[in-house]
C-alpha cells in the first residue's frame, strides 16, 4: 500500500496488476471480440437482488420490462421433493417488479412474503436467497450531500438524485 501521485495505490503479486473496476480490455471467452463498454460488468460480484440476475437478456430495468417479459422465473428448486413451480406467472411478475426499486425493494418484498399464501414459498432456496439478498446486499444510496435535496416532482428534473 502507498500514496501516490494518482491517489492510494495497491500492488500485489499479481503480473498484470489488481483493478477494482472492470477491465475495458475484457474479451468475450466465446467469440474472443472485445466487449462494448456498455457489456463490461458494473460490479465484480452481480447483486442477487436486482430483477436482471433471473433472466436473460435483456436487462430489465424498469416495472414495464417485467410486465412484457413473455416468459418468467418460476423459481423451481431443484433439491425440492416437491415438483413444479415455486411461483406462479402473476407472483414471479410482482417480485421481479418489486426488485426493479432499489429504495423500495425492502418494504417491498417483505411485505411479499409476508402474505399468507406466500410465506410458505420461502421453503424454496432461490426465494430465500432473493430476500436474503434484499435484506443484506449494501446497494448505491444517495451521498450524504444530498440528503437535504428533494424531490418536487415525479420523475425529478434534478439529475443529482437519480445518482
């Protein structure tokens, strides 16, 4: 560890250097092309709790793109002795849409397992992970410099609180 002329520097052994962002040289392991930069990863370990990690692409960013999907997760867990879905089409939908909101992902989804009929889902270990994930991952908050800065309209105009 040291300080630099460019910041806090890290070395290790590694012959190539150790990077805590994606690297924009990164080739696609099938095809070898480089990847766009709108392909290289966000983060080195994808978040279980965003909509997109359950399916394929593309990306589901907002609620419509769940609605639209044709086909959903069901869930299934596979070292279950019951069989078929864990999730209906209707529930798959509202938890991929309830994924789609960072800040009220929480409430969310709890209040999703919390339904009578759905509590018992949670014997799955995907539904599990999901929640755990909900409950536990650290996601982007607002800077703190931003905490006196609100909303007035819906979609805000203020550009600092979409991060």
């Amino acid at each position: 560890f040291s300080w630099g002329d460019k910041g806090y520097q890290v070395s290790c052994g590694f012959h190539d250097g150790m990077r805590c962002h994606p690297d924009p040289n990164k080739t696609d392991p099938d095809t070898g092309r480089r990847l766009k930069p709108e392909e290289l990863p966000r983060e080195r370990y994808p978040s279980t709790a965003t909509p997109s990690f359950y399916v394929p692409a593309p990306v589901l960013r907002s609620e419509d793109d769940a609605i639209y999907r044709p086909n959903l997760p069901t869930f299934d867990d596979e070292n279950s002795e019951e069989a078929g879905p864990c999730l209906g089409q209707r529930d798959s939908e509202l938890l991929l849409s309830y994924l789609t909101v960072p800040y009220l992902r929480l409430p969310l989804v709890v209040t999703f397992f919390a339904v009578e009929d759905r509590v018992h889902k949670l014997a799955s270990s995907k539904l599990r992970d999901i929640l755990d994930s909900v409950l536990f991952e650290p996601g982007r908050f607002s800077a703190l410099k931003a905490t006196s800065v609100e909303p007035r309209t819906v979609p805000t105009q203020n550009q600092f609180l979409l991060g």
